[in-house]
C-alpha cells in the first residue's frame, strides 16, 4: 500500500490518498462438486485459485472551528477471482439448474459494489 498525506492552510485542511494492490493465491472458499453416484451437490472449503483486489481510498478533514470540523472519505474497490472454476452457485444459480459456476473472472463475492 502506498500512502499520502498533505496538510494545508495552517493545517486546517487535511488529505490522505493511498493506493493498494493485493494479489492472493491459494485463496480458500466454498467450492462445489456433483456426486458421481448420487447426483448430489457436496461443498467444501478449499484452495480456489486467487484473486486480485485493488482500489484507492481518499480521506480529507476540514476544520471550520476549534470545535467544528468536517470530513469527506472515498473509497474505490476492484476485486475479482483471478481462478474460480467450481464456485457454488447462489441460490439463483441453483434455482436455474447450475449448482456449480465458474466464476474466474467475476467480482468477488461480497465486496461493495
């Protein structure tokens, strides 16, 4: 992670900007597989691959008074699977008949959109 801080106007005004890019591999999660004898679903946890998150984060602090500040953040995500062959559906997935996705390539679950 990269970071930057700058102060201005008798450190009134404040800002921070950082970077950050994350590369994982060997990334666990649920993974699905289709019984060859029964036609079952079974999930388990394993090793899925990787993924790849980025983003930029800004924070500024202005203080208007000694007792009134205010303050603005922003925070932009880019998350993804880089290696996720035999994800478990949602349940939307499974409602259509695909109990098992590949999701390589697919925005990671539940990070923010």
């Amino acid at each position: 992670m990269k970071s930057r801080q700058r102060q201005l106007f008798d450190r009134r005004l404040s800002f921070e900007l950082a970077a950050f890019y994350n590369k994982f591999k060997g990334l666990q999660a649920s993974v699905a597989d289709v019984s060859g004898t029964t036609g079952a679903v079974l999930v388990s946890i394993a090793n899925v691959g990787g993924a790849v998150s980025k983003g930029i984060e800004l924070e500024s602090r202005l203080r208007l008074t000694r007792q009134l500040s205010a303050g603005l953040e922003l925070s932009i995500l880019d998350s993804y699977y880089t290696n996720y062959r035999n994800a478990g559906g949602s349940a939307y997935d499974v409602a259509l008949g695909h109990p098992i996705v590949d999701l390589t390539g697919a925005k990671t679950r539940y990070a923010p959109d």
